[in-house]
C-alpha cells in the first residue's frame, strides 16, 4: 500500500479530524489556503447578496466569516463532524453576527427540503466516506435553480509552480484531494450516480478542482 492511499484511508476512517490535528490545522495549514480561500469568498459574494449559505466542512471557519463579513445580507452556517474545529470557528467568528458553526455530518443536514440558496466546500471531499450521500444531500436541501460548489485538491494542478516545489505540492495534495484521472473516473462516476447526474461540470483552478452542482427538478 502506498503513503498516499494510507493517508487517504485514514482520513475516511477518521472523517472528524481529531483535537491534536485540529489545533495543527488551525496553526498551519489553515492560513495557507486563508488566500485561495479568500477568492473563493469573493466570488461567492459577487454571485450571492442575500440568502442562506452552508459551508460542509468548515474546519476553523475562516471562508464562512469571511463571506459573511463581506455582505451582511447573508446567512452562513459552517457544518462540521470535528467538535474542536467547531470550537475554534466559533471562537474565530465572535463579533460576526450572520455566521454560525454547528457540529454535524454532512450527510444528514439539519436544513429542510428546498430551504438553502447556495453550498460550498472546499477541502473536505476527500474526507468523505459517503460522498454519493453528501451530494444528495446537497440536492435536497437546496432550492430549484441554485448550485453547490465543491471544491478539493486537484495533484495535477501542482506543475504549475515548477520543481521542486511542484512534487512537494502534488505529493500534498494526492493526499489530500485527487488527481485529474480520479476525478474524471472515481467521483465521474459517483456524480453520475447522485440526483445531480448530468447537472453538474468540473474545472481546475488553482490548487482545487472546482466541482460545480446545479439543481433542477
């Protein structure tokens, strides 16, 4: 077996990063996606005034305070399976009035049919270990004519930074999202098994993968 599919099975075994890493992630790893994050954000904004925002995996919560300090007229709820990463997103978010951090697995959502205008995550696919469930999920909670956009390491996107940090960067992320050959097959094939099947389109960007869903009845 080798280190990359270790470290990809630990992560489904352990879906809610535990207190230790928690506080590492907070420490480390956390602001260096603040920036790929902070344009996340923004074009969030830019699509979205108002209305009801969840982000699935919010880990210390820095993308859903950020798009909720940018416009007031929008509701965020950030769900995470981690009660430590919730514990410092709320810590994180004080002062912040149109955000909110709830402990939960993102597979049962506590939202009604047809009641949320827009999903996001980022980083978070990988940990999934019911990702046909999480997208179904994403399709009942949200309103007709609105989309979710998941975002999750993308290996291949590493050659653009040039040796060696490309190979450090790509051996992250293998660990840590998919390569574009996974995506086109593995969560292809998924996503053609989901309630969005042919309603949905992907694109790399940066370091991610950016898998858009859009809901239609």
């Amino acid at each position: 077996m080798s280190l990359t599919k270790f470290i990809r099975d630990v992560q489904k075994i352990h879906e809610a990063i535990p207190t230790p890493a928690a506080i590492f992630y907070n420490a480390t790893a956390a602001k260096i996606l603040r920036k790929p994050e902070r344009k996340i954000a923004g074009d969030i904004v830019k699509k979205m005034g108002s209305g009801s925002i969840v982000d699935l995996g919010s880990g210390t919560g820095y993308l859903s305070i950020e798009i909720a300090k940018r416009a007031p007229g929008l509701q965020v709820y950030g769900i995470d399976l981690s009660r430590q990463m919730v514990k410092i997103a709320r810590g994180h978010a004080r002062g912040v009035g149109n955000v909110r951090f709830e402990l939960g697995n993102v597979t049962s959502l506590p939202f009604e049919n047809n009641s949320i205008d827009f999903i996001i995550s980022t980083g978070s696919l990988h940990h999934w270990k019911k990702p046909d469930k999480v997208f179904d999920e994403c399709y009942r909670v949200l309103k007709n004519d609105r989309e979710a956009w998941i975002y999750d390491g993308c290996a291949d996107s590493a050659r653009q930074y040039g040796f060696p940090r490309s190979f450090i960067l790509r051996k992250i992320l293998e660990a840590h999202g998919f390569t574009l050959a996974e995506y086109k097959s593995e969560i292809k094939n998924i996503l053609g098994q989901t309630k969005f099947k042919g309603n949905y389109r992907m694109r790399q960007t940066d370091i991610w993968m950016k898998i858009t869903l859009r809901k239609y009845r």
